[in-house]
C-alpha cells in the first residue's frame, strides 16, 4: 500500500475549495462526503461508489487539484479514461478549468505546468480511444494494421452482410442454419463482437461445441426432449457461423478495418503477450510496454467502471494491477451493458483484478448524496432501487444490498405526477399540456443563458410519432435524438416509406403510408378501386388474394391495414400500369393523383441506382418536404431531422452501401436498442428532447416525461440475456 507521508501534505480539500471561491464565488467547496475522497493519503487501488447525481465528476477533478497542489504528481502524470467523448471533455474541461485557477491564485508548485501546457497536460480519454492508441503505435509486433481510424457499426454490418450472402465453403454445413440470412449477418456480428469482448477465438467456441455434440452422439432422437434437440440445433448452427466470422475476421483484420471492439481485445491482448498468428511472444518487449506506461501515468482514474468488458477489464489490469494507484468509480445499479459482458459484479471484482496475489486491501468510498434530484423524485427513485434489491438475489440466497441515496441539503420537494389514460394519443396530449405551461412561462426565460431543459424519455420508439406530433401541436420545439428515434420522424419516416416502396414491392404498409398520407389523401372509395384493379390483374394467376384487403377497404379504415395485406393485392403491379385502369371506377381528384403518382414513380426509379443521398433528395423534393418542415418549425430548425438523416445516410454510402443495404440496416437501428453505439446527449435549451430511457443515461434535465408505464412494455420483461443453449449468437463459453 502506497501512503502520502502526511509531512508532504500543503493544502487540504477545504483550502483549496476556499481558494477558488475567491475567483468563482459561485463555486461549492466539497462536501463532507467528498473530502476524505479528495485528501485520502492511500495512493493504492481505490473503488468509490458514486451514486446517481452524486457529484463524482467535482470530486475526481477535485483529487486531481488536490494531488497536483500538493506536489504528489504533475498535471501530466494522470491518466482519466469514461466511456464517452462527451463525458471525457466534461472531465478534461473541468480539471484544466481549476488547474487554471490553483496557478492564478498560487497554490501550484513553483515547477508545475505553464499556463499553456496545463491545457494540454492532462490526458483524459475514452477507454477505446486509450486503447487504440496504444495497439497503434505498437500492432506492428502482432502483424495488425491499426494505424486507420476504426470503422462504425454500419461498415461492420455492411461487411458481414456481404459475407454472408457470398459465402461459400466446405467447413460449413448450411443444412444446419435455421435462420434467415439477415439473420444471420446478426448473429455473425454478435457472436464476433461477444468473443472480443471476452477474449475468446472461434477455435475455443468450436471446440466446445463439438464436445458437447460428441456427448449427445449415443443419444437417439426418439430419447431425447425438447430443450436436448433445441441445444443440438443451437450448437451445430454455431458451428456453421463459426467460418463466416472467421472470414468476417480475416477481411477486416487484413484491410485494417478494425471495429472499437477489435482495438480493445486486440490491445488486450498485446499487453498480456497474446500476440496470435504463431507469432513469438517477446516478454522483455510486452514488459517495456507496461512500464512506460506505468511510468508516464503514475495516477490513473477509471469512470464509470461498472460498464467495462472483461476485455477492457484484461488490458487496464495488465497495465495498471498490482497494486499501482487506480481509482475506480461507479455504480452497481447503472450497470446496463449486460450484453457486452459487462456486470455490476466488476466494481466488486476490482480488488482481485488490480491487486492480484497482494495482501494489500482495496480501499472503498461512497458517494451518496445526489445533488441532481429534489426530495420526491428521490424517494419514488429510492423505493424502485429497495425493490430491485429484493428481486436481485445473490449466490448465498439473500437480497443484494442496495445503497439508498440521501437528500442534499436544502433540497427543494420537487413535482412527481402520475396519470393513467386510454390512449397513446391521450397521453401524449397530456404531456404536451403540461409542459406547455411551464415551457412558455415568463420565469424559463428570465435567463436566457440557463433555461429550463425538458426531455421525453421513451422505452419504446413507437411513443415517438404521437408525442413530438403533440409537442408540436403547442408550437413547442422538438430533438429527436439518435438514429433509432430518427426514423421516426414524420418526414424522415415519409422518405423512408417512398425509397421502401421503390425498393421492395412488398412493402404494403410503406405503400399504404404514401396512399394516405397529405400528399395523394386517397378516400376509401379510391383505396378500394385500386385494390379491384389490382386483383383484376392478376385474376388468371393462381396466387390467392387477402380478405382481408376488402374487408378493410369497405370498413373505410385503410390506416390499420397490416404490411403484407395490401402487397398482396399487387397494388405496386397496378401503379405501375396504372394509366390502363378504369376511369370511372375512381373519383376525379383520386383518378389524377394515382396516374401522376405511377409516372413519378417510374422516374424516381431512376435515382435508386445512384447514391443514397441522391435518392433521399429526390424522395424529399418529391415529398415537398423541405417546404413543409420551414413552415412547421421556421428556418433555423426545420432541417435539423433531415440533415441528420442524410448525415447517417453519407456515413453508410462512404463504406459503398446501396439503398437497399442501406434500408435493411435501418431496420437493425430500429429493433436493436442496445445493440448500437451510445449516443452522447447532451441537454438542449431549444427544444424538447425525446430519446430512449436507455441513450439518455448520464444526463439531466429540468423536466421529465416518461410515457408508457404500463405491463410489459416499461418495466419490460424484455429478453434477458441470451441463453447460448437456445441462441447461436450468444457465446457458450465464460
């Protein structure tokens, strides 16, 4: 255990709290809770659990002011590592910020920093980026091109699925594949992305599968049940992916596409001498690794330490363990990366992980007091919290010990309302009620430089539609925010449904969307002309028609008309010759908007062989939506959902995507809520925001809806973590 001599000690937390008060009076020196964080002598592995709102960000920036005041290290020995880019300039800003300030008023030692290599001085990073840069400057020793910027998830699937779709081997069996190939082109990059983050290869994967198989061998099918023949499935249709990551590997690796996750297990494995590829480890070269990076970092502070991997865990351990001063913050109960092979197990793991065989004990602090939240939204946040703990329950049988957070003092009692209604819409609208009054209050714009913020905070995106058209409705402005939610939009969902229907013809509900919508605003009466026409066209075929296309057409309620109903009735076949159908069998304005809209869609037919934002453009010069969208939400915010879209849209095409690659993952966006890199989100003074539940952890606002609590949906029984006995995707091997 490493001990500050307490002779070395100059200045206390509360000294230097006082100290920049005098500068900043608006500054909050620390909390009795935070000061023996910020002065503790014990320099050895550390964990603080830092509840939500707790105030962890001041306090390791207030250590950092502290060690460097006192002379214990300088501003370029501490290494910060957080899991997002926002999180990491937030960190970075804030400690430069005070650094600043220490050498205005004099308390940094006389061999410290000038002022400009304070601004600089301090490295606080991601942990991928952290981990990037170091394979990068040595993946040459493993044979790795690691020197290009990592590719994002769009690239990555974009790659899988040309695999998948071209792959053509003798190691596999496709008689043992079960799903879809878009399923597959899943399940390739899951499994994939699962053995780097644990550490694992395909050959350990492989091997244990096939150990298990030559166990069921003697078992007949007559003798075996269900859950036995559901395993043997699951294990041989792994074993039929296996060479499609391998040469999703192989093609990646070789062309230095490496993925965020492939950084981290590679640098993982660097740093453990794991080099691969029959290549010699050298020991003494691994060795100079760990201690130049020991040495030029002699301070190191994890955030968010609950989220890390095993592999993350692996790379830092083999760096910094054995008992070199870590300080790890988090908090059990925000663990939500789950699927990664993350746990909230890891904070209690720390110790082993970082210690190793010393003696020495880890050191634990608490963060507590939540200065976020006011008196009644903590305790509705507390009750949920006891409740988990009794439904979590740990190897010995007992309820896991949760942590309550405590009140900051004068906290104000805070608003909790809670209402019950019919309908979506209902609900919706109500929402939008109560945040009207309070957005267009005099009192939010007294200061126009802090005004209130306000946030919708959704489980699932089909809330998205009907709550920001409500918003709207009060002339309230409105974020969405991330690509899952993007695709929602009204007008980015309009585009999407016209380049859907001219992709793929059996897109019934995208189809019906265009029929309904403002721009043809077809009746009943049309809707159900065009269904005759189109069942006349293919009378002599064989194909049987839905019922269901004319019970709903003479229901005159076309908006609830399920996808493949209306592809059925070939309506695409009939736009498409439109110009031959009957006259009178339609009303004039219906008759003309259709014949307008078969020759458009043959022009716009043109532009799918182009680029992806060629073909957006086109959809939305077609759609009047750049018009629409100016009149709705003026010129300064208009543009903003659809500028975003064809940002994400010229983000695919740079990896050579098409249209109709683009819209499948688009679907992957869509359905995969974890499934895709975090967004940071930072709070917007402009508009209301709406996001999931799960994009919006790590921030704040002033206001907050959270629509949808009902059974099933939010709480959600959700699907858990994948059993690998039933699921090919899911790694069978810890």
């Amino acid at each position: 255990m490493i001990e500050i001599p307490e002779s070395a000690i100059k200045y206390s937390a509360q000294d230097i709290g006082d100290a920049l008060r005098t500068l900043d009076p608006k500054f909050k020196g620390p909390s009795p809770e935070q000061i023996p964080i910020i002065q503790s002598r014990h320099l050895g592995p550390t964990v603080i659990i830092a509840g939500a709102g707790s105030g962890k960000t001041e306090t390791m920036s207030a250590r950092v002011l502290w060690l460097v005041a006192n002379g214990i290290v300088k501003p370029d020995e501490i290494l910060g590592l957080t899991f997002t880019r926002k999180a990491a300039g937030e960190l970075a800003s804030r400690i430069r910020k005070r650094l600043r300030q220490l050498r205005k008023i004099g308390l940094l030692p006389s061999d410290a920093l000038t002022k400009g290599e304070l601004d600089i001085a301090v490295t606080v990073s991601t942990y991928h980026s952290y981990a990037g840069r170091t394979l990068s400057e040595h993946a040459i020793r493993m044979g790795v091109d690691a020197g290009s910027d990592p590719i994002g998830e769009a690239a990555a699937w974009q790659i899988a699925n040309n695999i998948v779709n071209n792959f053509e081997s003798d190691a596999t069996n496709s008689s043992d594949i079960t799903h879809s190939a878009k399923s597959v082109v899943d399940k390739v990059m899951a499994l994939s992305a699962a053995l780097g983050e644990h550490g694992k290869s395909t050959t350990d994967v492989r091997n244990y599968c096939e150990e298990i198989l030559e166990k069921f061998a003697s078992i007949s099918d007559t003798q075996s049940n269900d859950p036995v023949r559901e395993l043997a499935a699951s294990l041989k249709e792994r074993l039929a992916i296996l060479p499609m990551i391998d040469e999703y590997e192989r093609y990646r690796f070789e062309r230095g596409l490496l993925t965020f996750n492939d950084q981290m297990s590679l640098a993982a494995k660097l740093v453990c001498g794991e080099f691969g590829n029959d290549r010699e480890i050298d020991t003494d070269y691994v060795a100079e690794i760990i201690t130049a990076e020991r040495t030029k970092y002699k301070i190191v502070l994890l955030d968010e330490y609950q989220d890390t991997s095993v592999s993350q865990v692996k790379f830092l351990s083999a760096l910094f363990g054995q008992g070199h001063p870590v300080t790890a913050v988090g908090d059990p109960n925000q663990a939500i990366y789950g699927w990664r092979s993350a746990s909230a197990q890891t904070l209690d793991t720390f110790g082993r992980a970082f210690i190793g065989n010393s003696t020495a004990k880890c050191i634990e602090h608490n963060l507590l007091t939540t200065w976020r939240n006011d008196e009644n939204i903590l305790e509705i946040a507390n009750r949920t919290v006891d409740r988990i703990g009794e439904l979590i329950v740990n190897r010995k049988g007992k309820a896991a010990s949760v942590k309550r957070l405590k009140l900051r003092p004068s906290a104000g009692k805070g608003e909790l309302l809670c209402g019950q209604f019919e309908t979506l819409s209902m609900e919706a609208t109500a929402i939008a009620e109560h945040f009207e009054q309070y957005w267009f209050a005099p009192e939010r714009t007294a200061d126009p430089e802090e005004p209130q913020t306000f946030a919708v905070l959704v489980r699932s995106r089909k809330y998205i539609g009907e709550i920001e058209q409500a918003l709207r409705d009060k002339k309230i402005p409105v974020e969405v925010v991330g690509l899952g939610g993007l695709i929602h939009v009204p007008e980015v969902a309009d585009i999407l449904a016209l380049l859907r229907t001219l992709t793929f013809p059996e897109s019934g509900s995208s189809l019906m969307r265009l029929l309904t919508g403002p721009r043809l605003a077809l009746g009943p009466k049309d809707l159900a002309a065009l269904g005759k026409y189109a069942r006349s066209l293919v009378a002599k075929s064989e194909e049987s028609l839905s019922s269901s296309v004319g019970k709903l057409m003479e229901a005159a309620n076309p908006e609830m008309m399920e996808a493949e109903d209306f592809a059925i009735g070939s309506a695409i076949e009939a736009l498409e010759v439109f110009e031959k159908a009957p006259k009178t069998a339609f009303s004039e304005v219906g008759y003309q908007r259709l014949l307008k809209f078969s020759k458009e869609l043959r022009e716009l037919r043109r532009y799918l062989v182009g680029s992806i934002t060629d073909a957006i453009m086109e959809a939305e010069r077609f759609l009047f939506l750049d018009t629409e969208v100016m009149v709705r939400d003026g010129y300064a915010q208009g543009r903003k959902h659809l500028d975003a879209f064809l940002d994400e849209a010229s983000k695919f095409q740079r990896n050579g995507g098409t249209i109709s690659t683009f819209l499948e993952w688009l679907k992957i966006a869509d359905s995969e809520e974890g499934g895709l890199k975090p967004v940071s989100v930072a709070a917007n003074k402009h508009a209301v925001q709406i996001l999931t539940v799960h994009a919006a952890k790590g921030s704040e606002w002033d206001f907050v809806a959270v629509p949808g609590l009902v059974a099933k949906n939010f709480p959600s029984e959700g699907k858990g973590l994948d059993l690998w006995t039933s699921n090919s995707a899911a790694l069978p091997i810890a």
